[in-house]
C-alpha cells in the first residue's frame, strides 16, 4: 500500500449543473488542500453518498467534455456517471489530466499521428510520452479528504481500480459505463481493450470497425 499525505477540503460550494439534453442535477463541488501534484482537481458529490458510494475517476477531456469531440467517448461517459451517481449517491473526481495526463496540446499532436494509422497508445509512444501517464494519488487523497474508504467503481479501466487499492481504498466492486461509439471513435475503443484491457464487447466493436 502506497503511503500520500492527507488533503483536507477547501471550500464545499452547490451548483445546479444543466447539460444540453435537459438532464438537471444540484451537486455540491469541493476543492482541497494538499494534492500531492498541485492540480486543481474537484470532487463533485452527488445524491446521498451512502457507506459505500458510486464513484468514477473523470479525466478532463476538453475536446470530449465541453466540446463534444465525436473522436473519444468522454462527453457520453460523463454525461452518463452524474446521472448514474446522482440517483444512487456518490462522487465524481474531476481530475486535470488531459489526454490520459500527457496535456492537451500532445493530445492533438497525438490525434494527428492517428490520422496517419496509428493508435492512440503507439502515438502517445511516437510523440515519446507514456501511453498512460496518470496516476491516482491525489484522488486517492480526496475520498480520504470526503471520508470515503470503500467504494464502487464506475470504470471500464482496471487500472484505476488497481491503483486505487494500492493507494489503501477499497474497491468493492467496477461498475462497467456504457458503450458509446461513434464512427470517428471505433478504433479508440478497440485500442482500449487491445491495449490496456477496458472491459468493452470487443466483438462489438470490431464488427463496428469493419463497416
């Protein structure tokens, strides 16, 4: 078990949040003291977490995020996770790693060398940059910070949860997110299962990828 520093919170805020579909949720967003890589990450509490809260790890995606880039899954995946933990009580961590924490600007140099065929973990590679760069230790700290010890994962990615266990959270159970394809994301998500094991229908996709 990885040994990190306390965080503590910082300030605790309600925001009503509004998405485009209609979908409207109140959360409370908390910012911390103390992450251990200076980001400012926020933890959105949703619902009444209850001893064992639903709880996804989002990167920030700006492309996917506020933008709605058809190329990832990201926007979907949110979208989905705030009403998902809304109705059973949990935490969204916000977490500042873009592009799997390489940085937007290599991301779309990254997305550049895909168009010329390669995957999104052989361009990280290309570009000389890790094909997953993030670690979890300030979100680690941030459900220590919130009290949360024992959760459930919304995650296709067993690294996340792996990490987390490390870091001396226990994950009870990873909770699968839906599929979202797109005609520009198909081989993403393949690269996902391929790569680094999300649990995605790899049959699924690989017919999709073929059309």
């Amino acid at each position: 078990m990885s040994e990190h520093p306390a965080a503590t919170t910082r300030s605790r805020v309600r925001v009503p949040l509004r998405f485009q579909d209609g979908y409207s949720v109140d959360a409370d967003l908390v910012t911390f003291h103390g992450l251990t890589d200076g980001q400012e990450h926020v933890a959105v509490v949703l619902g009444d977490p209850g001893p064992v809260p639903l709880v996804r790890l989002h990167s920030e995606c700006l492309t996917g995020d506020v933008f709605g880039s058809a190329r990832c899954d990201c926007g979907p995946q949110l979208r989905e996770a705030v009403e998902r933990i809304a109705e059973r009580g949990g935490v969204l961590l916000y977490l500042r790693q873009e592009g799997r924490g390489i940085g937007l600007y290599n991301k779309l140099d990254a997305y550049a060398l895909q168009d010329q065929g390669l995957d999104t973990y052989a361009a990280n590679a290309a570009l000389g940059l890790p094909e997953d760069a993030r670690d979890y230790t300030a979100a680690a700290q941030m459900l220590a910070a919130l009290g949360v010890d024992e959760l459930d994962l919304l995650s296709n990615n067993p690294d996340k949860a792996a990490q987390l266990r490390d870091l001396g959270i226990a994950v009870r159970d990873r909770v699968p997110t839906g599929v979202f394809t797109t005609a520009h994301n198909v081989r993403y998500l393949r690269a996902k299962v391929l790569q680094t094991q999300h649990t995605l229908p790899l049959g699924e996709l690989t017919e999709r990828s073929a059309v």
